[in-house]
C-alpha cells in the first residue's frame, strides 16, 4: 500500500498557485467568488469560521488548512450577524514578487491566511482535492504538517520579496502532499462520504506503472481481487469518477508532466501515454486542458493562473490605502 501510495503522489495533481495573503481583523467577514478552481487557505493566525455556499460554519483555529470545492462561494472570518462583511477584492494591492494582499478592516491580522489554488486546467489530470464534494477545515493540519512549514510561510509573508511566490508556492505543495499522504495512510474520507478501499491499490499501482497498458474495468478488478461490479462501485464512490475515465486522466496528466519537463516529440510523448499517434492524443488532450499539447508546452503556466488573475487584476493597486 505504501508503494502505490507513493506512485500515486508523484502523478497527482498537486501543484498550488499562491496568489494572495489575507488579512482580517477580528469582527470582520472576507467573501470570495466561486472560483472554477480548488482554494485553500493556510491559516497562520487567528481563528474564525469558514461557510462555503449554503453549508453551515465551520470553525477553525491557526495552523488550520481550509480547502473550499470549485464552484463555491465562501467567505471567512466572523460568525457572528453583526460582522462587517467585505468583498476580497475590495481592497487590495501587491505585497511583493506576485502575491495579491486582501485586507478586511483597518489593516490588522488577527487573521492571516496564505492563499493559493489548485487551478483549473489541471482538472484534466488526477486532483484528489478536485474531488471533494464537501468544505474541509478544522484542526487537520495538527501533527500531520510541521509547524515549521507554517513558520516558514509567516516568514516569507513578512520580509516579501524576489523569490517569495514560489518558496510559498513550495510550502503550500510539501503541506498539502502530507495532508493527503495522512488521509490516504488514515484511509480518511475522501469524497462524498467514501473511503479508499485497500484493494484498489494493486489496481493503482498498475495503471500508474504502466498508463499506457491496454487496461480495462475487467483486467483491473482481476488485479484487486474483485467481482467487476464490486470493483466498479467502490472505485466510482472513491474517485469520483470510473476506472477508465481514472486511466484516461492518468496518462494526459502524465503526458502533461513530460510536456512541461522534457523535449520530447508529441508524437513519442502520445506513444509513451497510450495513444495510437499524435492526433487521438491533441484531441483528448484539449478536451481535458482547453489547449493543444503545443500551446501547453508553450505556455503551461500562464494558462494555469490566467483565471485567478482576472479576479484580482482590475483592483489591484502597488500603494494599499491603510
């Protein structure tokens, strides 16, 4: 199980984009817009609730990690009827080297949240954060992310500068990775109320090893040990998704990496994911990505974060009015 799990990590997609710190004074509320795209918030300091769409508060302490679903809005900070409420991009402006600082109040951090998201495009690979059909928050940081993660965070926030986007971008990563590494080794819930059924890792391990396989739902239950159906029904209920629909992702997404760290031929690249030649793989590779795996390789990180930046853009100003 160990091994897999580790397989499983390098091919996910776990890659944050640290676009904004916030700010909120105690009394006060920060609402943010439905994002198509995974948030998450770095509690540094402070306490408060989280309410995502119509679901009820959730409250949360420092050293928290609150992970919002796409397509939600939220807002954070105070529960209370009496709370001042403001938009993020209200009020905000560069903090230094790309990141977007959102301020609630006066200006002072009771809370101070790192914020980052797990963009859109990358939908089209395997984002066990894009599955989740429910907020998380709470304490499900303690003893799983070093302290020493959140201190480093804190630290780069207050002596902002060259290099401070992506050290923040590193940390988000090594935290986020360790809180999945803990639900998969706790077999925690994962989406929608279901857990990660032991068996499934021989299944994993296969399509991981070897993603351009002539795998099928037949072939990979045989592997787990299990009736097709059974096999089916807990990898949908855990993944969200089916058996070959999870292959399909695995292989663009591993197609993806190899497009963004190598110089390989698209036409060994298609080969090399599973693919009979390079025109089957540009289609399934758009349909996922929004992008040919040209224009992917070109730009993989400017359409990554094009999205984010269209909130915060129009109000974004290099002189905050404190």
């Amino acid at each position: 199980m160990k091994r897999s799990l580790d397989q499983l990590l390098t091919t996910i997609d776990v890659d944050p984009h640290a676009f904004s710190v916030c700010r909120i004074q105690t009394g006060w509320r920060m609402t943010f817009p439905a994002f198509d795209a995974v948030t998450v918030h770095f509690v540094l300091r402070g306490s408060g609730h989280l309410q995502v769409g119509a679901s009820p508060p959730i409250p949360f302490s420092q050293s928290s990690v609150l992970i919002v679903p796409t397509s939600e809005q939220h807002w954070v900070g105070e529960v209370s009827a009496s709370a001042e409420v403001c938009e993020a991009a209200d009020r905000c402006a560069v903090l230094g080297d790309g990141l977007v600082e959102f301020t609630a109040g006066s200006g002072a951090h009771e809370t101070l949240m790192l914020c980052g998201a797990l963009s859109a495009p990358y939908q089209g690979g395997l984002s066990f954060f894009n599955l989740l059909r429910a907020p998380v928050a709470g304490d499900i940081a303690t003893g799983v992310i070093p302290a020493s993660v959140f201190d480093a965070m804190t630290n780069e926030i207050t002596h902002a500068g060259f290099g401070t986007q992506a050290m923040c971008q590193a940390l988000m990563k090594q935290g986020l990775i360790a809180l999945l590494r803990d639900r998969r080794e706790r077999q925690t819930e994962l989406s929608g109320g279901a857990t990660f059924h032991p068996r499934l890792s021989k299944a994993l391990a296969a399509i991981i090893g070897n993603p351009a396989a002539p795998h099928t739902v037949d072939s990979l239950a045989s592997l787990s040990g299990m009736s097709r159906a059974s096999f089916s029904n807990h990898f949908s209920k855990t993944f969200g998704q089916g058996p070959i629909d999870f292959v399909q992702k695995t292989r663009l997404r591993i197609a993806a990496r190899l497009l963004r760290t190598t110089d390989l031929p698209i036409k060994v690249i298609a080969q090399a994911a599973g693919y009979a030649g390079p025109r089957p793989f540009s289609r399934a590779f758009r349909a996922a990505y929004s992008c040919g795996p040209a224009d992917y390789r070109a730009h993989p990180d400017g359409l990554n974060v094009r999205a984010l930046y269209r909130f915060v853009s129009p109000s974004v100003s290099d002189h905050p009015d404190r």
